[in-house]
C-alpha cells in the first residue's frame, strides 16, 4: 500500500516545507515565490509508495552488494551494547502468548514483559532483525533494519486505542473492507496502530528475493501468536512468497528520520481500508511515535465504507488508475473513476485548474490574484470532492487573503486551515501552530497586505 505526492517519489515534510517559507518571507519575498511553488504542490506530509513500486524498482537497481544469507554466528551480530541492560531474551514469553496458550494471566504492570528491542543473529548484509516482543503491553513488534536505527526503533510509542466504530465486511470487488457502525463526524478518529513490522527500504530494495525471503519468514515468527496471526491474516494481491506479498499489499512507507530512515511500516487493522480517490478518512504517522491514525474528513453514515486514499488524488483519471493497476493491481472503480465520460473530462479539468491558480498564487510575481480567484480554488476543491486534502488550499487561501489586506477572510481561512490541519496531520503539525498565529492576528502576520504594497 502507498500514497503519493503529487509530483514527486521523494519523502518530503510540508510543516517543514511551510517553516522554509514562514522564514525565507522574512528575508525574500522573491525566494518565497519559488518555495511556494513547490510545496503547495504536495498533497500530503507523509509521502509513501508501495512496495510493489519498490519491487519492480528494484530491477533498476545494480545487483546487491550485500552479503549472503549468514548462518548464526558465535556471537550476536548486532551491536546490542547499545541498549544497556537488555536482558537476554530469556523470558520473552508475552502476555498474549500466554493468554493465548490458556494459562491465566492478570494483566498487570508486573507480569508484563519488558519492551526492549533485542538483537539477533539473523541478518542479510547490513540488516538484521530486531525484536520487541514485550511492545504495547506484549502486542509486539519485530523489525528488519540497520543497527544506527535501534534508537529510533526505541522512540516508537505504543498506540492509544480508540473504541471500534467499523466492522470488517465483503465489498463486492474489493475482498475485506472496513464498514462503518454508527455516524461519524468529520475529525472523529477511525483507528489508530503501531506498526507491526518495519523493514528498512533497503532491505527489500538490495537484497536478492533468495536471501530476503528466510530473513521475512524469521522476522515474523519473532511476533506474538495473535499478532503473527493478524499479519498472516492480510491480503496478499500478487502472490508468490506470502510475507512478501503482504508486504507488497499492505505497507506504508514511513520516514524515522536521517539519511538511513527509509522504511516501510505493515499495520495489520490500518490494512483492510480499501482505496478510494476520493476518500471519507486522511491517515498520517506523526512524528517518531510512528504511530498510525485515520480520520474522517467528512460525515460518514452508518453502513458507509470506510476508505483513504492510496493515491495522489490530484492526477488525472487515466494516471490513477494506472497507478492503481501497476502497484496495487486493481482495476480503480471508486465513485471519482467511475464517473461518466463526461463527467470524467470536467473532473480532470478541474484537477488542472488547480494547479493552474495554485501556481499562480505561488507565485508572488504574478499579477491576477483576487478574491474571485481564491474563491474559485475553494469551489474547485468542493466540486471535486478533495476533503482529505483540502488543508493546502485552506492555508493557501488564508495566507492570500491577508497578502491582499482582508483581515476577516484571512481569519476565517486560517481557522479552517487549523483545523484541517490538524484531521489531515494531527495537532503536532507545525502549520496548525502557523495558522492559529495568523488567525489571532492577521494585521501583525509578516504576510499582511503583502501583495497590495508591491
Ligand atoms: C490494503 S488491501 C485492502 C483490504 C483488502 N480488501 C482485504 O481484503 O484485506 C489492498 C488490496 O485491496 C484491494 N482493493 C483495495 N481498494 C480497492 C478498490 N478500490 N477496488 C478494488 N480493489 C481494491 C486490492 O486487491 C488491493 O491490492
């Protein structure tokens, strides 16, 4: 499973995207202009692709350099020293497996196992696996990466559950898919998950399907039994090795951070969301918690599926449904491509008219920007039913209005902003911060009349 951009296959950050132009504002409104340019581009702050994409990338790649498959070695392989007093692994059993293996168990602080990461021997070139067995009070995690990562791997948070408000159904066409129970309002929060597995990109990318297939099958038998069952439990679309293949099906390419940070991230309840191009659900994985959420962008009925988007929303017809064919391999049906021809070529029009005005209001040398423009790119966005994506418009719209000197508009487009901000990228978000301060005063905002005064 993957998202996209709308432009580019490379992981970018739109709240730091948004800081660079806050700044740069200050020294150069030229600057601004082109930094503009390219970030009201982006539909999302977590770019993925699926690993079906990296998989075929992968022929493009020169032949690994990266060593066989190794027998255990003497020693641990991993640098375990770097966690302190990690204990052996001894006494991993989890919670779980115990409640599974019809023991009781009282679930207390004390009889829980420890989350620490523990290395082992099983290693493919320089990834290895790394285990958690005690994560989120004995769920477990397991991942497939470089030693240097351990400290982030330490970093991610178990998740907040939130109550089921979705049942898992047929969808004619589509296998499982998530159908919602009862109404849910715009910002209410569908599931939230921690990843179950992680693998570092390179891993799937480098190393040969021969000696990365026994390192998948390893990997998983290190996760509790109800977990292992829940990832053995997913959809695998294209066949051959399982654990691949759910790989392939199920995986959101997730950023830790750094150079080495490329990973993807499998969330065994994220995965039954089917896709559709218009979605009633935004997800994101915030900062290095990692953990998973999925709201609702618009009011959802009881009975209605629940989906997000594995696509970039804002490509034509044609290119979504090829992208949905190439890395998913489902032909796309969702209510958007399923349009009538001619319906279809107005959406599509729409689609190019806005980046059209985007562009221009991109650009601070552009002449043309007025309120019937800003007012155009908010209907455009409705027409097309963008709500999972419509904060870049709103912070856009917002920060034009006060360029333009209209202190009321631009308060009520910062609030709006705000607060699609914070369905489509959570609370943390830097532009959320962003936009409260130009709510609460537009007239002290560096943007203020800024147009007007050229
Ligand atoms: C992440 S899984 C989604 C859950 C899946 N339906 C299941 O039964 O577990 C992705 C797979 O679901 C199917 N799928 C998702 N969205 C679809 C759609 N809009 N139309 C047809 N098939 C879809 C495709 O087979 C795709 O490879």
């Amino acid at each position: 499973m993957g998202h996209e951009t709308r432009n580019s296959p490379t992981y970018l950050d739109l709240d730091h995207n948004l800081n660079i132009i806050l700044s740069a504002m200050l020294r150069s409104l030229e600057y601004l202009a082109e930094i503009f340019k390219s970030t009201m581009r982006l539909s999302h702050p977590l770019l993925l692709a699926s690993c079906a994409s990296a998989i075929q990338h992968r022929a493009l790649l020169k032949p690994a350099d990266s060593c066989l498959w190794r027998p255990p070695p003497p020693r641990l392989a991993c640098a375990i020293d770097e966690w302190g007093d990690n204990p052996s692994g001894a006494n991993t059993t989890t919670a779980f497996q115990k409640k599974a293996s019809g023991r009781s168990q009282q679930r207390t602080h004390e009889t829980l196992p420890p989350s620490k990461w523990e290395a082992t021997h099983h290693c493919a070139g320089p990834y290895c696996i790394f285990t958690n067995p005690g994560f989120a009070h004995g769920r477990g995690m397991v991942a497939i990466t470089t030693s240097p990562t351990l400290p982030k791997l330490r970093a991610i948070e178990p998740s907040r559950p939130v109550p089921a408000s979705y049942h898992l159904s047929l969808v004619p066409g589509k296998g499982l898919g998530m159908i919602a129970n009862q109404t849910l309002s715009r910002g209410a929060v569908v599931t939230t998950e921690s990843p179950a597995v992680l693998i570092h990109r390179g891993f799937l990318e480098t190393i040969p399907a021969a000696e990365q297939h026994p390192l998948l099958d390893q990997a998983i038998t290190h996760l509790p039994p109800p977990l292992r069952a829940a990832f053995l439990a997913q959809m695998g679309h294209f066949g051959g090795h399982r654990v691949a293949d759910i790989l392939a099906t199920n995986s959101f390419q997730m950023d830790l951070g750094g150079a080495d940070g490329h990973h993807y991230g499998n969330f065994p309840a994220v995965s039954r969301f089917n896709h559709d191009c218009r979605p009633n659900v935004a997800f994101r994985v915030a900062g290095g918690g990692l953990v998973h959420t999925t709201t609702v962008v618009r009011d959802v009925a009881p009975g209605e599926e629940l989906a997000i988007s594995y696509l970039d929303s804002f490509e034509s017809r044609e290119r979504r449904r090829q992208r949905a064919k190439m890395a998913w391999g489902f032909e796309c049906a969702c209510s958007q491509c399923s349009l009538g021809e001619e319906a279809v070529r107005r959406s599509d029009a729409r689609l190019e008219e806005i980046r059209r005005v985007e562009g221009v209001l991109g650009d601070f040398q552009s002449t043309g920007v007025d309120a019937a423009l800003l007012r155009k790119l908010v209907k455009l966005y409705r027409d097309e039913r963008l709500d999972a994506g419509v904060a870049g418009a709103y912070t856009l719209v917002a920060l034009s209005y006060n360029m333009l000197g209209d202190a009321r508009l631009a308060v009520k487009y910062a609030k709006l902003a705000r607060e699609a901000v914070i369905i489509e990228r959570g609370p943390e978000a830097g532009d959320a911060e962003a936009m409260r301060e130009l709510a609460e005063a537009p007239k002290e905002h560096f943007t203020w009349k800024a147009r007007v005064q050229r």
